[in-house]
C-alpha cells in the first residue's frame, strides 16, 4: 500500500515575492502622490495611536516599583515565605514598545521557584500592593487590585499592570488543578516569555513597531480582525516588513499595503504555508489557532478593505472620513465604483458548536492571548 503525497502547503500568490515580474507604472525612484499621501497619513495615523509621555510615564512607574521590590524577593526569598521566584520579565507592548494611547498596560511574567498555588498568589498580590502603597509613587494611596485567571491585575488612575503567574517548567507535570494555576494558563504565560525574546532579537526594526500599531487600531475597529491575536499580528507586520527577496525593510505604506494583499490572498487559509510559528516546536502555523469561521472572516474583511484601499479610500480605513458607514460590511462607492463586501465561503456544519474548531487550538486560544500580550 503506497502513502500519499501528504499535506502540501499551498503558498499565496504575494507581488512583494515576484516584484521583477510586474514592474510598477512609474521609476523605481520616483513616488507617487498617493503614496506619498498614504505615507504621510500612516505616519500621522501612528503618531495619534502613541500614548502621550504622561501615560508612558505612569506605567513606567509601576514597572519600575515592580521591578525594585522583585530584585529584593530575589536577592532575599526570606521576605516573602509564602513563594520563592527565579526571574521577572517583562512583556507584551509595554516592553515591545507597540502600546496604543488609552491603553497603558504593562504585562510582567513572574516565575515562581515553588508551585504557584491559589494561596500563594492572593498573599503575593496583597504583598506588592502595600509595598507599592508605602512607595513613593504618586498615586500610591489609589493602587487597587484584583485576582485574575492568569494571576492578578493591579490597577492606578490612568494605568494598570497584569502579573502573569508562571512556574519553572520542570514544575508543570506537577501541578494540581485544584491547587494551582491551570497549566495551559501557565504555558500560554511561558510562550508569552519565549515571544518576548524573539521580538526583541528579530523586530526591533520601527518600521515592523509602526504597522503593529497600524494593525492593532484595524482590530479595534473591524469585527473582521477580531481574531487576530497579538502574537499573530507582531509576526504578521515582521512578515510583511521583511520577508522579501532583499530583506531589506519595506517602506510602510507598501508593507500596510502588502498586509490586505497577503490575507486576501489567503495566507491565513486552511492548506496555507501561512506563517510558521518560530517559538514552537513541530512547525505550527500561526492561522491553526483559528478556527475555519475566524480564517474566513478575516479573509473576507480583507478583501473588502483591499479594494477599498485600491480605490482611494485610505483614509477612510484608517478612521480619518466623516462617512459613518463600515467599509468591510457594508457597500461603499467610489465615483462610478460601487465596493460590496466579499461573501463568506466557510460555511459551519450543523453539527458543529460554536467555538469549536478541528484546527489545533494552541496560540490563539491561550490565556495570554485573551489578556492582548
């Protein structure tokens, strides 16, 4: 009996790939005025998108506190006998330098020595909060905090920071659901530690910051993109910024470009090569964390939205029209062009709940992901 030839991963059509094959209208050095218009609208639709200094500095400030009171439990574990820690990272757009203004959150990993047990976790938040309140930050008397499925958050006027509880992973097989953390909370915390070091090794380039910032704001206002989590779209804007036959960075007004023509294309479709996730053992592709409507719908979303941008409307997308319509549900007209959004293919099986998916569910799924790291 002869096996057969297996999965084939299919690779999306991407002009970016095969540019030589389709010269632009115009000289290589020379650029249009929509494009330069796009630019200039991309660049001032990131500088809105930034937080201000002052928010920056309010979450720097708990970071900083955070920070100073863990080098102590580290340095001395005797402080605090109801756990013992091995490291402190930072994560999330806080550290990436990707946070959107409205949104000062910082996202810090605590590594416990000890298994992270329910105890454990309440006394160590009840811990940092009043060290914090004796500190000499400006809002310290207003500090509050609350127990959450990933750890806790604690909470000041303008700014909060998500503590996610992990454990080394010699630790993992030991754990007991009735005791501790659930263990696909603590894996999605340690993957969150492993993405953290490849952004900083691999995406540090502003340029991939930018359009992570750009995408962000898309998913906030197209329901379409909802399942884009984070990890997803820093590994998208990287793709889109540097995966071409120079590597050299892409200009950002054809990189945000090349991100509808990519997804349009189908790179997050099932039978896709899509995006190999480089924090995970066994090849797994990035769109496997969403289920078959989710790859539709951020298809379809898309491919409205291409053509629209195809037709001008650029401004329009990024939130800059006084039009109160949603250009990816609903029909738009462009002179004598009329843009209707794209019909969904996927169609669920009866049988088949909501939410359910024969895709695998790792990433997409995880706790880390929902808290937006």
């Amino acid at each position: 009996m002869t096996r057969g030839p297996g999965f084939i991963p299919n690779i999306p059509f991407d002009i970016a790939q095969c540019e030589s094959s389709f010269p632009p209208a115009y000289e290589p050095d020379q650029t249009s005025t929509e494009d330069k218009q796009l630019t200039d609208l991309l660049l001032k639709r990131c500088q809105d998108l930034t937080p201000t200094p002052q928010e920056q500095q309010l979450v720097t400030a708990l970071v900083t506190q955070l920070s100073t009171i863990m080098d102590e439990l580290i340095i001395n574990p005797a402080a605090f006998e109801a756990a013992q820690f091995e490291e402190l990272r930072l994560v999330g757009s806080y550290k990436k330098g990707t946070m959107l203004t409205g949104q000062s959150i910082a996202d810090a990993v605590i590594i416990f020595k000890t298994l992270p047990t329910k105890e454990a976790i309440q006394a160590f938040k009840e811990y940092l909060v009043e060290k914090m309140r004796n500190s000499d930050l400006a809002n310290a008397r207003f500090l509050t905090s609350d127990i959450r499925t990933y750890g806790f958050e604690i909470m000041a006027p303008g700014c909060s920071m998500r503590i996610l509880v992990a454990t080394m992973p010699i630790n993992l097989k030991k754990l007991d659901p009735e005791l501790h953390l659930d263990t696909k909370v603590i894996q999605g915390s340690l993957a969150a530690v492993r993405h953290i070091r490849w952004f900083e090794d691999n995406a540090g380039h502003t340029s991939i910051k930018l359009l992570i910032r750009l995408l962000k704001d898309l998913k906030q206002r197209y329901e379409g993109f909802e399942a884009l989590s984070p990890w997803i779209i820093d590994l998208l804007a990287h793709y889109a910024i540097l995966n071409n036959p120079t590597n050299n960075a892409l200009p950002i007004n054809q990189a945000f470009k090349r991100v509808f023509q990519l997804l349009s294309a189908g790179l997050f479709l099932p039978g896709s090569a899509g995006i190999i996730d480089p924090c995970e053992q066994g090849r797994v592709r990035l769109h496997t964390s969403m289920s078959l409507e989710q790859q539709d719908e951020v298809c379809c979303t898309a491919q409205t939205l291409l053509r629209v941008l195809c037709h001008g409307g650029y401004k329009e997308i990024l939130g800059y029209s006084d039009r109160r319509i949603n250009f990816a549900t609903d029909m738009s007209r462009w002179g004598d062009i009329v843009v209707a959004p794209s019909d969904r293919a996927y169609e669920k099986p009866e049988n088949v709940s909501k939410g359910s998916s024969s895709e695998s569910d790792d990433d997409g799924k995880s706790e880390s992901a929902k808290v937006e790291i």
